[in-house]
C-alpha cells in the first residue's frame, strides 16, 4: 500500500532554534498533504493543508509565520517550527493521499515528536 | 462543520472480552469514516473503513458498520487480546475531500 515516510522521528532542540520535519510520499505523488498536531492523550488536531506549488491554507489559530510549510515537490512537504519554545513540544504527523486512486484515503506518517528544552 | 463524538475512555477489559467504541458523527452530505489505531509512541494506523452507507468494514477482527439513520460508526470485537490495548480514533473525510476530523480518541487496556 502507500506509504507516507516522516522524518525525524524524535527531535529535541533548545528553546530558541528551529526544526524542520520533513514528510515524503514515498510511491505516490501527492498535491495535498496535511499537518496534525497531537498533545499527550489528545486526539489529533489539523494544522495546516499543504498545496503543492502554493501557499499552505493554515487553520484558525494556527501561526504561520511560526509554523512554516513549503510543499516543493509533489512528494515532499516540510513543517518548520520557528524559534521554537517548549509550548510548541507535541507529536506532529502528516498525511497525503494518492488523488489519483482515492481521495477518501489518507496516509499517514508515522509522527514527529518534538521536545523543546 | 463536521464533528465525530466517540465514547469517553478510558476502557478496561479482560483478554477474550467483547469490545464496543461508540463513535456518531456530525457531517454534511456523505463522508467516508474510518477507525485509526495508535500505539504508544506511533503514528496512525488505518484499522478500517466504510465509504458509503450501510457498509460494513473490517479488519483483524475488528468490525464497524456505517449507520446513516443513526450517524454512527460504532467499532466492535468479538474477543479482545492483550494486543489490541492502544488508542482508537474513530474519523471522517467530508465531501471536502482530504480533511480529516477526528474524535477524541478512547483509550484501550486489555487485562491478561
């Protein structure tokens, strides 16, 4: 089946630096990939909607200078958390579907925690 | 908008139970729903899914029936093992396709 490949899987950075986490679709091509975001014992929260070749639809509340998505290529989009601050520490997952088989499937990676010190 | 409600947790239950996570939805026209299964420190996995009304999905056991009449997706399992303890999120994709909303997740224990 399709596979979404998320990297890294762990990080942890000082309060102040920035990460990128990357998401690939790895045998499918996709123009629309979303970012989650999942404190501990919650359920999963849709940040952003990422579009290939065009700015990412972010969703209320959700700061987009602070969290930075660039959608290069149709199989790779990145989360970058700016000057992060231990508030931001969450596990962050992305999805993709593959358009072209089914528009109701999404494939999901296997998540990024992120720990700010 | 769209909204899943699925039943508060934490569930408890013995190996070889019968397990029931109820899960309604809120949504316009006809949404895909899904049950996702997390395991600690992992992402999500795809457990089932039903795209129209009165499928039924399954899978490893597990089974969900898509209830119009009655907005539900309730998820159940014959006989629970030990294995099967992780969290379960109960989804939907709306006509919009692509988003997914998800419930609160319930957390499952199963007891050897």
């Amino acid at each position: 089946g399709a596979v979404v490949s998320q990297h890294p899987s762990w990080v942890i950075c000082k309060s102040g630096t920035s990460v990128k986490i990357e998401c690939r679709s790895l045998d499918f091509q996709a123009t629309t990939m979303f970012w989650y975001r999942q404190f501990p014992k919650q359920s999963l929260m849709l940040m952003a909607t990422s579009n290939e070749g065009s700015k990412a639809t972010y969703e209320q509340g959700v700061e987009k200078d602070k969290f930075l998505i660039n959608h290069a290529s149709l199989t790779l989009s990145t989360l970058t958390v700016t000057s992060a601050h231990p508030e931001d520490s969450s596990f962050y997952i992305c999805s993709a579907y593959p358009e072209r088989v089914a528009k109701n499937i999404q494939y999901f990676g296997a998540g990024t925690r992120l720990s700010v010190l | 908008g769209n909204s899943v409600t699925q039943m508060e947790g934490p569930v408890t239950l013995s190996e070889e139970a019968f397990l029931t996570i109820n899960c309604t939805y809120t949504a316009t026209g006809y949404p895909s729903l899904f049950w996702y299964v997390q395991y600690p420190g992992e992402g999500l996995q795809l457990l089932l899914k039903a795209t129209k009304a009165d499928d039924k999905g399954s899978n490893k056991g597990f089974e969900a029936t898509y209830r119009k009449e009655t907005t539900s997706f309730h998820l159940e399992k014959g006989s629970v093992q030990v294995s099967d303890s992780a969290v379960y999120f109960c989804a939907l994709i709306g006509t919009n396709a692509g988003k997914s909303t998800f419930g609160d997740g319930t957390t499952l224990t199963v007891k050897p």
